[in-house]
C-alpha cells in the first residue's frame, strides 16, 4: 500500500507551520507501518492535545483525539477492551509528560501492547511556546523570558525506570533510523516508547535563537551519536539514539485472560 | 429460599443490576463511600468474561471506559465527589463526542474531601454543570435498593438510547444500607442495544451526522468504517472545525436530543399526590424519611403527599408545575443547602410557598427534621 493510502486526503492541508518535525514523524511512522504491513483496519491511533496530537486526524486510521495528557489512559482502555487491536498513541512532551506524566508511568509499569511516541520538541508548540518539562535548565521560553530554571529529566530513563519493556530514542534527523525504530516498537510485544527529538522551529527556534527547522536538524546530527558510540566516551554531553531496552515481560491483556480463566474456573 | 432473593448493600446491587445491563467493562478507583463498586467489579466481571481495570486516578478511570466503549461495550465507572471532580473535563469529552458510559457517583457529606462515610447530596449541581460549556446530562437516582437496580439498567438503557453519559447520583445510605433485594429475571427489564450504523463497508460513513430522530448510529472502533472522534467541535465527519454554522448545530444537536425528550427521561414515583395540600419533593435516601413522614401523617388523616424524584436532570419542570398546581405548600426535602429547591421554585406557580427542609452536616435527615419545618410552615412551632 502506498504513503498517500493511509492518509486523509480530505483533511489536509495540515495546520503545521514549516518546518515542524510533527509532519516528518507522521512520514515516518506511515512509512514504518507500510513496512510491517499492518491494515489500517485494525490500527487506532489515540492522540492528546497540542500541535502533535493532530498528527490522528491525518491518518486513515480509527482514530481518537482525546483530552491533553490522557491519551494512554484512553488507549487503556481500547486495548483491553479489543485486544487484537493495534495502539499507537503520539504525544507531544507537555502532553506524555507533564500533564500526562502520571498515566505516563503507570501505562509503561503495567505493560499493554501499544505504542507511545513522545514528539519532544522541548516546547509547549500548540499555546504559544512556553517551557515544557523537557525544555530543560537554561533554555528561553515565554514563560522562562530570563531563562529556565527547571531542570529537565531523560525520557529513557524515566522510562526504563518506570519498566516500560520497549525503549528507544532517535530524531527527525534520523528518518531511516526513525522508522526502523517506530517499526520494531510496533511489532513489539508490551508497552513501547519511542522518543523522538523533534523541531519547533516557530518557538522553541526562535527563542532560542537555533536558527531555522534545517540548521535544528543540522542540531540532532551533531548533538546525538549511536548508542555505545566511541563518540559518547569521548564527548559525554552526546545525546545516544537506538534502542535502549527491549524485553520479553508478561504482557497486561494475556495475564488479565488468565484472571478470567481462573475466575471462570471458580478459584 | 428463593436464589433470586438476597441481603445486599446497595453498592453490591448496582453492580448487579450493572451486568444484567449487559456492563462487561469497568475501570475505577477506590474512594469511600463508593468502593464496594469498584470490589464487587473486581470479582464478578471476570466470573463472566468481562473486564475490570483499576487505574492510576479518576481521570484515567473515566478516560479508559470511554475507550472502551468505542469500541463496542457497555462500559461504567464508579466514585464520590472529589474523584467526580476529577472526572470533569473527561466527562465533557465523553458528552461532546457522544459516547455511552455510565458514572456512578456515591455521594458523601461535604465539598472537598468532606466527611467521606457519612452522607450528603451536594453534587446535584456539579452534576449538571461541573463540566464546562453548554450541554445536557442526564442524571438519575434512587432512594432503595429494588429501584437502585432498576435505575441502575435504565442509566444503562439511555446512555445507549441518546449516545451520552448517564450520572447515577447515589449516596451513602442507599450504598452502604443492606436491604433484602429481588433479582429480576433474565429479559424482565427490556434492555437497549446500541444503535450502529447500516452504512456498508467501503460507502461514505459520516459518524457525526444525526438522524432525523436526533439518534447517532454508530460503527465501533475495529470494525468496518475508519473515523475520527474529537473533543473539538466537529463536523459530520467527526473532524475539528470552527465554523459557526456547525458549533451552533453540534450545540443544539447535543442539547436538545436530551432536552427535548425530557418527559421520556423522567422517572419519578409519587405517594397520595391526588388530593395533598402539602406536597414533599424528595429523591435519595432523603426520600425514604420524606415518605416515612407522609404516611404517618396521611394515618392521622393529613392531607400529605410524596413526589420522588429518580430523573434529577433533565429537570421535569412540568412534571412538577403539573403535580404541585394545587398544593398550598411545596417542601423540598434533600442533604444539601438547597440545590433542587431552585430547579422547584423556577417551575411552580407560587415560588414562595416553596420551603426546604434539608441537613448539611453529614448527618441523615430524619422525619424529625422534616416534621419540624413542617410545624414552622403550620405556624405551630418547633
Ligand atoms: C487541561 C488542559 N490544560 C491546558 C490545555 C492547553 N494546551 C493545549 S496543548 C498544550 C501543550 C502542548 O504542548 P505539547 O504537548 O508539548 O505538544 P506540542 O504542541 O508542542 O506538539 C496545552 C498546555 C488544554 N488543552 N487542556
Ligand atoms: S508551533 Fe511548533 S510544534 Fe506547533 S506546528 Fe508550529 S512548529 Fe510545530
């Protein structure tokens, strides 16, 4: 099947401003899916709200946009109710993060098939670019205008901490990585997450004076390296991209069909 | 004895009367005096195939049955106040995008985290507007355990008849109280299916384009037609738009497949209403004193008389301008400062021969309490 098929034409244009990463995570992640093969019957797409939680209109797929922050909450509650379904749930930072930053780690501990893209672009995009909890200390926003003093956390590692069997990393820079990536989140059994360095070049950009949605991917080249890089020992401040975890753990739907078979049995 | 006969809590029983409605699908949180729901859910939805989740807070809870209902089941949650607060903003979504759910709310004494095991009926309010916007609910109640499970499948029935959330504002004596309660037999109380859509695949399916009838045919999530739902005022295709030809539609659309079937909604029961000069109103487990108060004085020969409301929202305003036409009083009877007194005094013809007879603190109102209002209004004193 081809890109153009797992779109809603009827919905575009897009709302993106130029050079947002958003529209280059939805190519990739369409191109992922095309891979694998998977129809896009049996594919729900369950989104927040911010710029990158549009990203479910776009796609011909069964797609919820639900509330800021809940979309795993809300994806919960699709998967276990049809399982055979498959759940990928885009988010931006603020969304998976801050207001959804509860449901966040509590969907990665209970481990459910789905998968959670966090678009980080380290920036509130949709009001108008005020720090996220992913902006990170000393960064410009509107609401940091004398600079940020929060400090920032590791998406893998909160991730990994909070057991999520699935963890990779990679930017919009990396578009073939970006898609081997999100494809092997998908086919994986369990709660994935893929975080993907991703531009705002309209706030983030520009308050911070990183120059245009290029000379920003120029950014995630420099700035990141492979995991296990010999780049990392010598340079630490090197962002890793790749796959961090990928684990065989009991997954929530299948353990919940032996409750059932238990309770059905009497014990 | 009769297998069908039993001494439960009310709690229990909603339960029960929940998956004879057809519930296979529950996600909730603890919080008392609510949480006998969430325990009793916990042990019987496996029993029959059905799923129970119990998530991380409220928001999550409501969040994950209204996905679970898109695609296809009967789906409920259960909690008390300060988890209803949560539950806001979700339940705005849950109506704006029309999806069926039930929320029981067991309500307790006091706002914020009031006197949790104690009793109260302070959401009536917040159940009709906590949620922001314009929009119509439908909120119902019960004052014993048989009408708690009749109303029980009826909250199951309208949420699927009109494509909306139906509040179940208990409260904790009707939750708690252990009654000898009745088990209606299969196929005795008539049930409703969801309505879906007979649209075929591969032929345009608009999932936000009502009928005539102001019903919303529906294609689960899984199954033949892809579409988008959204908490944004959408079009017919379920897209986000802010032409104001279609908010103005959306809103009406969602108003008024509620309001204007009001009379269809009101459930109600009423005591010696015929000839009263004083009419009770009352609902909950306020109700229960109410009564209690009516039939004693209608065996000293007044002329008193019970209107129970089960159907608090869509209020039946003619409903109660028609049965209170000719009282000389009109006695609201609720644990609370008032809060269906003013829905009352808005549709009867004399406001002020409208009097409260209410408790505040916790404590069940009795038929003291009441007796006592009503010797003030008799001018007899307390
Ligand atoms: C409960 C609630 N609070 C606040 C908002 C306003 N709001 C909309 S999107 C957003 C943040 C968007 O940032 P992010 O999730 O990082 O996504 P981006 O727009 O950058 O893609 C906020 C605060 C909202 N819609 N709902
Ligand atoms: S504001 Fe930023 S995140 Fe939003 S569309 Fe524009 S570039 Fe993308």
């Amino acid at each position: 099947m081809a890109i153009k098929d797992y779109i809603r034409e009827r919905f575009f244009p897009h709302i993106w401003c130029p050079g947002c990463g958003h529209g280059m995570v939805l190519n990739g992640l369409l191109r992922a899916i095309e891979k694998i093969g998977l129809d896009k019957n049996e594919i729900v797409m369950v989104s927040g709200i911010g710029c990158s939680a549009r990203i479910s209109g776009y796609v011909d797929f069964h797609t919820l946009h639900s509330i800021h922050g809940r979309a795993l909450s809300f994806a919960t509650g699709i998967k276990m109710s049809r399982p055979e379904l498959k759940l990928i749930v885009p988010m931006g930072d603020g969304d998976a993060l801050a207001i959804g930053g509860n449901h966040f780690i509590h969907a990665a501990r209970r481990n459910m098939d789905m998968t959670a893209i966090i678009i980080n672009n380290r920036i509130y995009g949709m009001t108008g670019g005020q720090h996220s909890p992913l902006s990170g200390y000393g960064t410009m926003s509107a609401t940091s205008p004398y600079s940020n003093i929060d400090n920032d956390f590791d998406v893998v590692e909160l991730s990994v901490a909070a057991g999520a069997s699935f963890v990779g990393r990679t930017t919009t820079y990396h578009t073939k990585q970006m898609t081997d990536i999100l494809g092997q989140a998908i086919i994986h059994k369990g709660f994935s997450v893929v975080e993907i360095m991703s531009q705002c070049p309209t706030y983030f950009g520009r308050k911070n004076r990183l120059g245009s949605a290029i000379d920003m991917l120029e950014g995630f080249r420099k700035n990141t390296t492979p995991i296990g890089s010999k780049a990392k020992q010598k340079d630490p401040d090197l962002i890793e991209r790749g796959i961090f975890v990928r684990k065989k753990m009991p997954e929530y739907c299948d353990e919940y069909d032996k409750i059932i078979k238990r309770a059905m049995k009497g014990n | 004895m009769n297998e069908n006969l039993k001494f439960i809590q009310g709690n229990e029983f909603c339960v029960e009367a929940a998956l004879y409605a057809g519930l296979d699908f529950y996600a909730g949180y603890p919080i008392t005096p609510s949480t006998e729901i969430l325990e009793h859910m916990a042990k019987r939805l496996p029993e029959i195939g059905g799923k129970f989740l119990q998530m991380e807070d409220e928001i999550a809870s409501l969040c994950a049955i209204i996905g679970a209902s898109l695609t296809g089941h009967k789906v409920m949650t259960a909690t008390s106040g300060p988890g209803f607060s949560l539950m806001q903003e979700a339940l705005g979504y849950a109506i704006m995008a029309e999806i069926p759910c039930v929320i029981v709310d067991v309500q307790r004494g006091g706002s914020s985290t009031g006197i949790p095991t104690h009793v109260g009926q302070g959401d009536v309010m917040q159940a009709r507007w906590g949620t922001h916007g314009d929009h119509a609910i439908i909120v119902m109640t019960a004052s014993n355990h048989q009408d708690v499970f009749a109303i029980t499948v009826d909250a199951f029935n309208l949420a699927e008849t009109y494509r909306t959330p139906v509040i179940l504002l208990f409260d904790e004596v009707v939750g708690h109280m252990r009654e000898r309660i009745f088990i209606p037999a299969k196929g005795e109380i008539p049930l409703v299916e969801r309505l879906r859509t007979s649209v075929k695949k591969g032929v345009d399916f608009h999932p936000y384009l009502p009928r005539e009838d102001g019903r919303l045919p529906i294609s689960d999530f899984g199954e033949a037609h892809r579409y988008n739902v959204t908490g944004m005022v959408h079009d017919m295709w379920g897209f986000p738009s802010d032409n104001p030809k279609i908010a103005y539609g959306l809103v009406r659309h969602l108003v008024d497949k509620i309001e204007n079937n009001t009379d269809k909604i009101a459930r109600y029961k009423e005591y010696y209403l015929e000839d009263a000069r004083t009419i009770l109103i009352s609902y909950g487990s306020a109700a229960r004193s109410a009564l209690h108060v009516v039939e004693n004085r209608r065996s000293r020969g007044e002329s008193l008389g019970l209107l129970e409301l089960q159907t608090l929202w869509p209020f039946p305003y003619s409903l109660v301008q028609e049965k209170c036409a000719d009282a000389k009083y009109v006695v609201v009877v609720e644990m609370n400062a008032g809060q269906v007194l003013q829905s009352v005094k808005i549709c009867v013809d004399r406001p002020e021969r409208v009097f409260l007879a209410n408790r505040i603190d916790g404590v069940f109102i009795t038929p003291t309490d009441i007796r006592n209002i009503l010797r003030l209004i008799e001018g007899k004193g307390v």
